[in-house]
C-alpha cells in the first residue's frame, strides 16, 4: 500500500495506517483505542473529527526515520504491561497485581487482600491533590487490608505542532479508493513543552510524593525513549543511584518494535531504565546544559543598545 514520503503517520487507532485489516478498520469505525479498550482521545480542536493517532514519524535522512509515539494511551498496550512491569520492579511479582475494578470485584471474593492495586487511567482514578496537580498513577502495596506502601508513576508522550490533516485524510480513503496518493504530514513535535511543562511538573510531583512515610522508592517516570533524549539535552547525563529511597526517580524508556503484518500491533519495547536522585535531576534542570555564559548575556545587550 502507498505511504507518504517524509513526515509519516506510523499509527491509527493501533494499526498502520494502510492496514486494511477487518479489524483495524473496526476500530477506524468505532473511533476507539484498543490498548485501553475505551473511545479514542485523539480528536481535532473542535472534537469533530477523532483521528485516533498513536505515533508519527519524522524523516531524519533520505534513508532513515524516527518514530515517536504522540498519545500516552499507546504505552498502556497488552494490558497496561507497562504499569505491571512498574510493579514488579518496586514489589516483586510475589503479589497478585490488580486494576482497580478488578480490586473492587476481589473485595467481595473469599482471597485473601495482600495484592498491589493501581489507580490511574482507566483504573479507578487519577488522585487529585487540589485544582493544580493530579497523580496519573499510584501503585499500592496492601498486605492484609492496610497500606503499607506506594510508588508514584508519571506516564509522558509528546504533543505535536502543526497538523497531519492531509496526511490522515489520505489514509481514511484508502478502503474506497486504494490507489490514492499520500501526501507528506505537515506535523512537529513540541519539544519546547519538555522544559516549559514536563519537566517542571515532574519535579514538583517527585517532591510530593518523597515527603511521604509510605513511599519507600520514589517516582517511576514511563515515556518514549526518543522523548527522554530530549529530556537529556536539557539535563544531561545523571549520576546512576545505586540505593533506592523516596527521592529516588526511575525512568523506563520504550520503544515501537518493528512493522509487523496487517491486523496487528507493533510491539512495545522497554528500552533503557534509569535510576538516578529526585535532587540532581532538578539541580542539573536549573543548572542546564546549554546554558549561555554571562559574557554572551553581556555582549547581547551591548550589541543592542549599539555599546562597546
């Protein structure tokens, strides 16, 4: 099937978008996201038109290009395997793991009540703390009806700029019209939001939850590795924390695996994890990387005001 040359879609609704699979284009028609198993949030401003775009590409050279994830539900594939996988790293898998509903149907089962639970998306709910902040997840450890402890767990993507319109609509015509052309995307991708918003929010977060007595080990950071690359730009290399405690911050990094037949998803792939300390994470953010030194500060303003 066609493809666009340079600036891609790489996923709609969960599929390629010239998969023309009966099940990929039952969920085009029921404009739902099958890794939450719920209506799709990817809609225009005007919430008329439900693109259901999980990932773009961006071409880097002639040869090669970049996908990137776009919609946080993309990292919640094979039932929310990410979050599990958070679960076991903080808490072994020597406990029975729960969403929440599936929490809530066990209170009234016989078993015993020693699990983990996560509340978040789709899973109970966020925890709001007042009109400015709201956790996407808690991961709980209950042992025999009490809370003993939790990690906090942040879940990122990244917004584009300017828009796919014609791309997609190029794609939506494929089922009646196969031979039809597909123009480039005219997409960026926000990275300015990673200093202005992202990483901001996840400091303010980190802190929170290391003030409290039952957080034993810290914040658990999910997004797409090609989205903490930027992170990276911005705070550079951190020193590897070997202990774990409430200040502790975990990053797991993942990837889209390799296109795979129509009717399927492409796997999602744990690429790197990172440990480091809530503390140099947020020093090395206001110290920066690429911060300009005082002399070109200087030498700005003179050359401005036309001084020596």
């Amino acid at each position: 099937m066609p493809r666009a040359i340079g600036r891609d879609i790489e996923e709609i609704f969960g599929y390629a978008p010239d998969d023309l699979s009966s099940i990929a284009r039952t969920f085009w028609n029921l404009k739902a996201c099958p890794f939450v198993g719920k209506g799709c949030i990817k809609y225009n401003h005007d919430k008329t038109v439900c693109y259901g775009t999980c990932s773009v590409s961006n071409r880097t050279t002639k040869e090669s290009k970049e996908t990137v994830i776009i919609c946080p539900n993309r990292l919640y594939a094979d039932n929310y395997a990410t979050i599990r996988y958070v679960a076991e790293n903080a808490f072994s898998k020597e406990y029975t793991f729960y969403t929440y509903p599936e929490y809530v149907q066990n209170l009234f089962s016989a078993g015993t009540r020693s699990c983990i639970v996560a509340l978040g998306h789709d899973s109970g709910r966020e925890i709001k703390l007042g009109r400015a902040m709201s956790m996407d997840w808690v991961v709980a450890k209950i042992e025999n009806d009490k809370l003993v402890e939790y990690v906090g767990v942040e879940v990122q993507s990244i917004d584009i700029t300017g828009n796919y319109r014609d791309n997609w609509y190029a794609y939506s015509q494929l089922p009646d019209h196969p031979d039809t052309s597909i123009p480039p995307s005219a997409h960026g991708l926000n990275w300015a939001n990673v200093h202005k918003r992202l990483i901001p929010q996840l400091i303010r977060k980190g802190l929170v939850y290391s003030r409290s007595s039952l957080v034993k080990k810290g914040l658990y950071f999910v997004l797409p590795d090609r989205v903490y690359q930027e992170f990276e730009k911005i705070i550079g290399k951190l020193p590897v924390q070997d202990t774990v405690d409430s200040s502790t911050m975990t990053v797991f990094t993942y990837d889209l695996g390799i296109a795979i037949p129509p009717g399927q998803h492409r796997p999602l792939e744990l690429t790197r994890s990172i440990q480091f300390s809530l503390s140099d994470f947020s020093s090395q953010f206001i110290a920066g990387t690429d911060l300009p030194t005082g002399t070109i500060l200087d030498n700005k303003i003179m050359s401005i005001l036309n001084l020596k």
